[in-house]
C-alpha cells in the first residue's frame, strides 16, 4: 500500500478515534441530542457543499424519490439513533471505554449479514472471532455488571446497542443504497439524520439549550466538520484506493487513540478489564477478517 495511504488511513483513524473525546467533552454542557443535533447540522452542511460541486454527476431527482425510503432507514439506523446512544452513553461512560465498544461493530455484522444476504454465512474462522470478541464485550463490562443495574452499565449498553445499529445499518446499506454516487449517499445520510434529531429535540426538550461554552461549540464543530464530513470524505476515498477490507483496519486504530486521549486529556483511569477486553475485541475482528471477501461496508463513527 502506498505511504499516501497509510497516512490516509492513520488521520482517519485519528479523526474517528478523537470523537469520542469530544463526544465526552461536548456531552458536560448540552443534552445528547442538542449535541447530535449541531453534529449533523454541520456535517450536513459541509457535505452540502460537495454535493453541490459535484452536481453535474448527480442522478435524476426520481432516481432519488426512489431511494427515499432506503436512506430514512439508514438515517435512522446509521446516524440518529446510534449517535444518540453513544452520546447518552458517554455521560456514564469513559470515552475510551465507548471507542473500544463501538470497534465491536464488525461482529455484529456478522450476525446480521446471513440473516439479510443469501451469500454470507458464518463460517468457522467467523465464528471464532465472534467468540472471542463478545468474550472480550463481556470482560469489559464485568465491573459494571457486579454492581448491578448501575448507570455504567447502562452507559455501556446503549454505546452496545449503537454498535449494533451501524452493522444493520451497514448490511442494508450494501443490499439497498446502490447506484447512487457516495458523496450524495453521505449525504442524504446526515441531512435526514439532522432533521429526526431535531424533531426529537423539539418535541422532548422544547426550546433547546445551546451551549455556554466555548469549548462545547469547539467539540460541535469538529464532530461534524472532522469527524463526520472530512471522515467520509477519507473513508471514501480510502474505499476507491484499497478497498472496503484494509480500509476497516481503521477499527484497530480508533479505539487506540480514544483510549490514549481520554487518558491524556479527562484523566480516565485504565483497569486490567480495559486491556483484555479491549485485545479480545481487536482479536476477534481480525479473525473475522481474515480472507474476507472485498465487500463495500459504509458506517458513521
């Protein structure tokens, strides 16, 4: 692989692996979904801007209409909803512990995938890594788990239950948003993603607070304009250039940097749970990539 692409790949993996920092930091002075809510507004924006630029190559607007129905279920599942469960989570939760779970996904892309494909099934080497991957899920969440129903845990079953949004979210991708350039499938992601979110911020909060920090409109900026615009932008492009199966290596490097900042920068303290399960996990995921067929998986972080 070329050093441009690697150098590609790490900022990206950089990029994704700091939102959970900023997810944390943001999380201190807004409610999860005012904080989804200038996410994807940004986001939204900024793709704007490159659909906008790349119009000329865009489809006829009932090609479109057609595809509604397809990417409502995907800004649900792959925006929305995940993203405000990893947020709500994170009150409760050490962003690095979050980045570590959300590395799960690929697992439950498994699970899910021969349930929706009639190609994909769960072979030996896939099932071993599912294995050793929710060992590593359960080691993880063992201390939470002895104290009970505790926020914590709670915290770390909703950044869960994110995980297995984005690997539904991915498996239907693949069968259903074909034919559509992936600027514009970025896209009508974000755009209706922003418009639920704020929906359920009106119709829960009311008016919503905005933020009193500076630091908090800092954090807002950079989930939406880095971690979800330039992300895609780099995703894509890392997904032309090497393919859907080294680009997914990312989710070794993610996790890494969301543990090292939260460490370096909140302060959170690593336990021996931390360690093994966070190398259960990875462990797992490269088990199930192993010889795995090229396959094009889009999911926001």
């Amino acid at each position: 692989m070329k050093s441009k692409n690697w150098a590609v790949l790490w900022f990206l993996g950089l990029i994704w692996g700091t939102s959970f920092l900023w997810i944390k930091v943001a999380v201190a002075d807004v409610t999860p979904l005012v904080l989804v809510g200038f996410r994807t507004l940004f986001a939204s924006l900024g793709l704007g801007a490159i659909v906008f630029y790349y119009r000329k190559i865009m489809p006829s607007w009932e090609v479109l209409r057609s595809k509604l129905p397809v990417f409502i279920v995907l800004a649900l599942c792959n925006i929305s909803i995940p993203w405000a469960l990893i947020s709500w989570g994170e009150q409760y939760v050490n962003s690095g512990i979050a980045s570590i779970i959300n590395s799960a996904m690929p697992l439950f892309t498994i699970i899910i995938a021969p349930l929706m494909i009639a190609d994909e099934r769960i072979t030996l080497p896939k099932l071993a890594g599912l294995l050793t991957g929710f060992a590593g899920v359960v080691i993880l969440m063992l201390p939470n788990v002895k104290e009970g129903w505790s926020s914590g845990l709670l915290g770390m079953g909703a950044c869960l239950l994110a995980t297995v949004f984005y690997a539904f979210a991915a498996v239907y991708a693949r069968k259903n948003s074909g034919g559509l350039p992936p600027q514009l499938q970025a896209g009508l992601q974000l755009s209706l993603g922003s418009l639920f979110i704020w929906i359920a911020v009106f119709a829960t909060e009311g008016m919503p607070a905005l933020p009193t920090q500076p630091v908090t409109w800092l954090a807002l900026v950079w989930l939406g304009l880095l971690g979800s615009c330039l992300a895609y932008i780099l995703y894509f492009y890392l997904l032309h250039q090497i393919g859907p199966t080294r680009t997914s290596t990312t989710t070794y490097i993610s996790p890494l940097v969301g543990v090292v900042l939260g460490v370096i920068f909140l302060g959170e303290s690593l336990h021996w749970q931390t360690f093994l399960g966070a190398a259960l996990i990875l462990s797992g995921i490269f088990m199930v990539n192993m010889k795995r067929k090229e396959q094009e998986i889009i999911v926001a972080e």
